[in-house]
C-alpha cells in the first residue's frame, strides 16, 4: 500500500485553466473583502500552468486586469504582445 499525502482544504479547484484561475481568484478577493478565511488551492496535474490548454496560449488583456489590476507588476512571464490577426 503506497502513502498519500493528505491536505485539508476548504476549497480545491481541479485544473489550473483559465476557469479555475478565475475562480480561485475572485474567490480569494471576496473572502478578503468580507473578513473571511479559508483555505484554498488549485491542483494541476502538469507540470506548469497551461501545461495542458490547447487554446493556442493567447490571453485577452482585458480579462487578465479584471482579474488582476496589478498584473504587469507581478513580472508574468508573457512571451510576446499580439498586435494583429490575420
């Protein structure tokens, strides 16, 4: 029998896609603003966030600063800035 190793948390999100994030997230800013506090994670199975997406890895801006307003402080490693489609 293999040991496990066992985490007691309030809130698990499954996944760090986009949804979670948000998820996790807002949550985590709502718990904040009315006092509350629980324990929250998000588990992914790979081995870095996105590790799995298959969108093409494009991030609208807007949604991103919804979500967090400070984000371009936070040194999130985007690899370029789409200016066009075509």
């Amino acid at each position: 029998m293999s040991e496990r190793e066992v985490l007691e948390l309030d809130v698990l999100f499954v996944g760090a896609g986009p949804a979670s994030l948000a998820g996790a997230i807002h949550l985590q800013k709502l718990l904040k603003e009315t006092g509350r506090v629980a324990s929250v994670a998000v588990l992914e199975k790979a081995a870095e966030v996105g590790g799995h997406s298959l969108s093409g890895a494009i991030v609208d801006p807007r949604a991103l600063l919804e979500l967090l307003p400070d984000y371009e402080s936070q040194n999130i490693p985007f690899e370029s800035e789409v200016t066009e489609e075509h």
